[in-house]
C-alpha cells in the first residue's frame, strides 16, 4: 500500500502533478497574442553548425500546443536554446509565459509536439521505455513545492531514486547518506517533511535530485516559496554544486535577484517564444526587447 501511495507522490511518475501542472500553463497562457516581429529579430537562433560535444541540451523548433476551453494555446512556440556543459543558464519571464512548460519539455514530462530536444548528442523525444527512462534519470529536477513523499523521511527520499534504479539497499542507504551531508542535512536523515522547513525540504529535493549522477539539473521556480534569506542560502549551494560537480543547471525563475546571483547567461522568454538570449551583462545593462526591458522595469516587485 505504501509504494502504491509512492508511486502517486513521485515526481518522475506522477500524473496528476503534470496533469496540474499542465492545466496550470495553459490557464496562464490563455489569451496570448501574436508574436511581435520587431521583438523576435532580437533573440537569433543558435548555430547549429557548432560542436555538438559542447552542450547538454540542445533544443531545436520546439512547439507545444494545449487545449482549452477557450481553444489551442500555442505554449511554445519554435524554441531554439542551448545548454552548454557545466554552465547556469537561466529562462526568465512573467508568469505565464512558457518557461515551466520549457523546462518539462526537456525531461519529458510534457512531450512537444514537434522539434528536437537532443540530451548529450540524442533526441531524447525518440527515446522510449528502458532508455527513456535511463535518459531521464541522468536530469535530475527541482520544484518550487519540493515533491517529496510525505511517508518517508529524509533518508528514504533521497533512496527513492536510487532503489527505482535498482541500486542495492546498502549502496543506497550509503550514498544517500553522503549527499544529505553534502548538502548540510546530514543530522536530519530520519526526519519527515512535516518536520522540516521549506530550505530544509529544498535540501533534500536537491539531494534527491543527484542521487543518480545527473548530467544536467532542472530547477523550476526552486526558490519561489522561500524566504529571501532562505533563497539564498538555496543559491549558494546551487553553486557550490555547479562548481565542484561540474553540474549543468537550467534554471527557470521570474526572479531577477536570483538569476542575477546564479546564472553565467540568461534568455527571456514571453508568449512562448525566446525574445532575447546573451550573457547577464548583456541583458541586464542593456536590453534589446521589449519584453526585458518590462522585466527590469518590474525588478524587485512579484511578477
């Protein structure tokens, strides 16, 4: 009964958590307009002619559509991005704008329905079964509301992963036990969530999240429900873990303080397209669309 209840609570197999989340998308997306042609000309695509080797994920003309009482949603729309080895790239946005929607196409949670989504060197949207599932397991992902399972503690959290994988319970047990201390929990291996705060929870869903050694980590909206302080401390890690794993991370966030502290280069995206992509300095200093500079001008009060 309990992996029965397991299964319906984890992040990698959950449903209705995609199920919700994809309603979520496509209300916030509702009503979109065309795309602006004059703010389009600032984000060129990137070339495709370039070393494969040199990315993580390269993700080419992805489109995805949902349905709605009010009709087709275009969620995204022809995305071109890159996610280079061992770099912090950030999305940004209003809410609403496709960034989650962006970020789920990559691990698959949400299948686009064209384009290629190519995950050190293979379209991982070809891939079923077995070697999607592998695929997968090498992108680990973090939530805004963390996704643990309430019926295991913290150890048994991070063990979740690695026990789907087949990994022998003393491994699991000792390798779960490793990152929590590498991620300052490790005199918190038999407490609940219920017992934890939210920067703690964050701790173990990052925890969680390496456990299989992932090429790249997903953080969507990581820092949302903490508090500024708490955020921080979250971005430190972050960091420390790009730094000394050599970790790829694709953070999707409308926080700007966040992006500013975290991430090498940055894209903006608005209406489900990429409006604007360069380095922080670039964007930050100066703007080249219309939808960044409502970004900046928006900076420090919630979008």
């Amino acid at each position: 009964m309990e992996e029965e209840r397991l299964e319906q609570d984890a992040p990698e197999t959950t449903e209705s958590f995609e199920d919700t989340q994809k309603e979520e998308d496509g209300c916030a997306c509702a009503g979109m307009e065309e795309p602006k042609a004059a703010e389009t000309a600032a984000a060129p695509e990137p070339e495709d002619n370039e070393d494969d080797s040199k990315y993580v994920v390269r993700i080419r003309h992805v489109n995805k559509t949902f349905k709605s009482k009010e009709g087709t949603v275009n969620a995204l729309q022809d995305i071109n991005l890159d996610i280079r080895y061992g770099e912090i790239l950030g999305v940004i946005g209003f809410s609403g704008a496709g960034k989650s929607t962006l970020a789920r196409c990559v691990n698959v949670l949400e299948r686009p329905d064209s384009g290629e989504v190519l995950f050190c060197g293979r379209d991982i949207l070809k891939l079923k079964g077995k070697e999607l599932y592998a695929a997968r397991g090498k992108i680990g992902m973090i939530f805004q509301n963390f996704n643990l399972l309430q019926q295991r503690n913290t150890l048994k959290n991070v063990m979740y992963p690695l026990e789907a994988a087949g990994v022998k319970k003393d491994e699991a047990i000792a390798k779960a036990t490793s990152l929590l201390e590498e991620v300052k929990l490790g005199d918190k291996l038999k407490a609940y969530p219920s017992q934890l705060s939210g920067g703690q929870k964050q701790r173990v869903a990052i925890a969680r999240a390496l456990a299989l050694d992932p090429e790249l980590l997903i953080c969507d909206e990581a820092t949302s429900a903490l508090d500024p302080e708490t955020a921080q401390q979250i971005v430190e890690l972050l960091l420390h873990i790009n730094k000394t794993r050599n970790l790829s991370i694709f953070v999707v966030s409308h926080q700007l303080n966040i992006v500013r502290s975290l991430c090498n280069r940055i894209a903006v995206i608005e209406d489900g397209q990429i409006m604007e992509r360069g380095t922080l300095e670039e964007v930050f200093t100066n703007p080249q669309s219309k939808a960044a500079k409502r970004l900046l001008a928006y900076e420090g009060a919630s979008l």
